[in-house]
C-alpha cells in the first residue's frame, strides 16, 4: 500500500481504472495537464512514495535527487529499454526506486493504420494511384525493420492480403522463417522491397545516407515508431525523389518542418490511442502496480 500516488500528467487510464487505483494508496493525486519542466514536476510529485506518467514528460535525474520519498514509478506509456525510457532508470535502480512500464496495448491500431493507408495509396482512393492503375497488396515486395510486436502483426496482416514478406531483426526468428519470412540484411531489405516498414524503439536510427541510397526511388516508407527510423538531411533528400513517407505522429515524422512536404502524409494523430487500447494499458499498468505491492 502506498501512501501517496500521484500521476504527474494525464496518464490515459479508463475511469474504473482512476477508482481502483485508490485501493493502493492512502491519497491518490491526478494531474490532468502537463507539467513544464522539472521544477513543476517536483512540485507535483512532493512527497509522494508512487509516482505515474505517460511519454509527455521526463523524470531524470534532477527529479529524483530532489523527491527522496519516491519508491515506484509507473510508466503508462511503453517501456522497450533504459535507453529509450523517459525515466532514468538506471539512476533510478541505484537508488532502490523500481520503475515499470507496458508494452503492446496499441498495435492493433497501428496495425489498422497501415493497412488502410497502404491501400488507398495503392488503390488512389482519394489520391492518384501509386503506379499507373490500380493494384493490390497481393504479390507487393515488404520490407519490415524491427519484428518485434508491431512489425510482425504488422508482416502477418500483410501477408494476408498476399503480401511478400522479408524483415531485418537483430537476428533470424525461426517463427518468422516458418511463416515464409526473409531474413535479409538491412541494405537488402532495402533495396530488394517496394514498400518498407520501420517499426523500432524509440531512439533507434538505422536509416542514414547509405541506406537511403540502397532504397534508392520509386518506394514507399512507413514510420510506425515514436521517433524518426532516419537521419533527417537524408530523408529529406530521399523525399525530394519520387517516394512516399507515411507517419501517425509529427514525433514520428521528426517535427513540423516536414508536414507541408508534398511527399509526406501524415495524419497527425497517434493511431494506437483507441477505446481498447486504453483498456489494454489500464489492466497492464494496474497489474504492475498490484505486482509490485504484492
């Protein structure tokens, strides 16, 4: 049982969720806007011992030097990697702190997002037809970068649509070479696929001059991560071909700059955030919670 929980932003949680969180905590605390940097972050936390957050804001080092009570730290946002986590976690570990985040609570959506934008594109619904009439996904070359959660839901709905699938992981999964799955490296992939999806960590950038040239032009880049999969000058070369970037977020696409780019779509909305998504991060964050008490 904690003593005091506070939720320093709006951290997505359904109402049923809200309520049962005062079941673990003597008083609960929810913030329902977004703190500016670090002082107001500490001020809201106080002395709270259980503090939530989702990706908006960060809890660095600074924070927990100055808020000694905090014992737990609830991500309700996705946790992949110290690396990528808007929390400090290693500094965090050192001081005894235990922090926990979800995973996999709003692929489905992405997952949606894709298929309908690839099929417009390719189909012109709305828009020119990708090629010169109208085409299928069936016998379409994908390339899928990460085949994590996101990337192999993402391989296996588009090989339902007669979709031909290869992938770049960090190494060969034998549950995707059963499915009919090619591991290839990353400049093969590229060069080898008309479409390519880069589904990664947050942070994580493969995509650098060298690698746009291997996917060279005529191709169609989807970006379903929270950050850019790029180095930004070399997209922005790569865009000025006869290419296409599709993105959910302007975080995805790498910033504002690039919204008005005639290769750009970007729908400005983060397309995992749905009715069951919130479900699904709620029964997770309050499983951590309830894990941790326990």
């Amino acid at each position: 049982m904690f003593r005091k929980l506070v939720a320093i932003e709006p951290v997505s949680l359904i109402p049923s969720a809200e309520k049962e969180l005062h079941l673990y905590a003597d008083e609960v605390v929810m913030y329902s806007d977004i703190p500016v940097g670090d002082e107001e972050i500490i001020a809201r936390i106080g002395d709270a011992d259980a503090v939530l957050l989702s990706y908006t804001s960060r809890i660095n080092r600074a924070v927990l030097e100055e808020c000694t009570d905090i014992k737990y730290i609830g991500m309700c946002c996705s946790l992949y990697s110290p690396e990528s986590a808007n929390v400090d976690i290693r500094y965090a570990n050192e001081r005894g702190i235990t922090v926990t985040g979800i995973r996999d609570y709003g692929d489905e959506g992405v997952v949606e997002y894709v298929v309908s934008e690839l099929v417009r594109c390719l189909h012109g619904f709305g828009q020119e037809p990708w090629e010169d009439m109208p085409r299928e996904i069936t016998g379409l070359k994908v390339g899928v970068v990460g085949l994590g959660k996101s990337g192999g839901m993402i391989a296996d709905a588009l090989k339902f649509f007669g979709a031909e699938i290869a992938y770049f992981a960090r190494s060969e999964k034998q549950e995707a070479t059963v499915k009919g799955y090619r591991f290839l490296p990353l400049n093969e992939l590229l060069a080898q696929n008309e479409v390519v999806f880069c589904c990664l960590n947050k942070n994580t950038v493969l995509l650098h001059e060298a690698e746009f040239g291997q996917l060279g032009n005529k191709k169609i880049l989807f970006n379903t991560g929270l950050s850019p999969a790029w180095d930004e000058p070399a997209f922005v070369k790569w865009l000025e071909g006869d290419n296409l970037c599709f993105c959910d977020t302007v975080g995805a696409l790498g910033g504002e700059q690039l919204l008005s780019h005639p290769h750009v779509r970007c729908m400005q909305v983060s397309t995992g955030r749905t009715r069951q998504a919130f479900d699904r991060l709620s029964e997770k964050v309050l499983a951590n919670i309830k894990e941790y008490i326990r």
